[in-house]
C-alpha cells in the first residue's frame, strides 16, 4: 500500500498546529492513501466524528487538547482505525493490514484506537488514555 506524500506533509503541519485533525482513506483506483478531510484549528471532537462516513473505513488522526491532573495543559496526537460494521469486508480487511505501515509514516503518534462505532470513540474515553 502506498502513502501519498501529500498525507506526510499535512500530518507534519497537523504537528505544527496548523489543522485538529485530519481523516485519511485508501484510494481503490490507486491502491493508495490519501488526504481526505482536514480539520481546522479552531475544529472540534465532535467534527472529526461527523466527517466519518458510516459504512466505510477510514484512518484519522486527532490532535487532542487537555489539562493534567497537575493542571497542566498539554497536547497528544491519536490514531483512529475506523471500521465500522457496516463497511465491506475487503476494505477491512485492506485497512487492517496496512494499518502499521501507514501508521509508521507518520511520527509523533502517542495514541492508537481501533472502533467499529463512534460509542467506542467517545472523549471520555479518549481523554481517559492520558492519563
């Protein structure tokens, strides 16, 4: 599976705070992956949930803001494997398996959570991996 080069650079400007997230997919025609969505700064949780289809797979990364039980702020970057039930079992299978691969492209992730609906996704529980 390739990565478009495109992908590196925006999740390097993601890193840099330029975007909140960003939602990837694996092209069929080029057996590539690539940008689909980026998320503004000033985008939430909630809107990086709203751009996941819900019969296809995807990959997406979150920048997530919150303060430490020590009140501080800080910042940690989540990987999404999204794959919900719905969606065809080839394309799961496809984002299954390139899953590390892509995920190695990109460096600087803290987090990684694999959900099939967006009750496994929930800010409770992403908020409660930091700590």
């Amino acid at each position: 599976m390739a990565v478009n080069d495109e992908c590196k650079l925006k999740f390097l400007e993601l890193k840099k705070r330029n975007y909140r997230f960003i939602v990837f997919k694996i092209e069929d025609k080029s057996h590539q992956v690539v940008v689909e969505k980026l998320g503004q700064p000033n985008e939430s949780y909630n809107d990086l949930l709203n751009n996941l289809p819900s019969n296809e797979c995807r990959y997406a990364v979150f920048d997530l803001d919150f303060v430490t039980k020590e009140n501080c702020q800080k910042s940690k970057i989540f990987f999404f494997a999204w794959s919900p039930d719905s969606s065809r079992v080839r394309s799961k299978m496809i984002y299954a398996s390139s899953k590390d691969r892509f995920k190695r492209e990109l460096d600087g992730i803290q987090f990684e959570l694999q959900a099939t609906d967006v009750g496994e996704m929930s800010l409770d529980i992403i908020k409660s991996r930091t700590y």
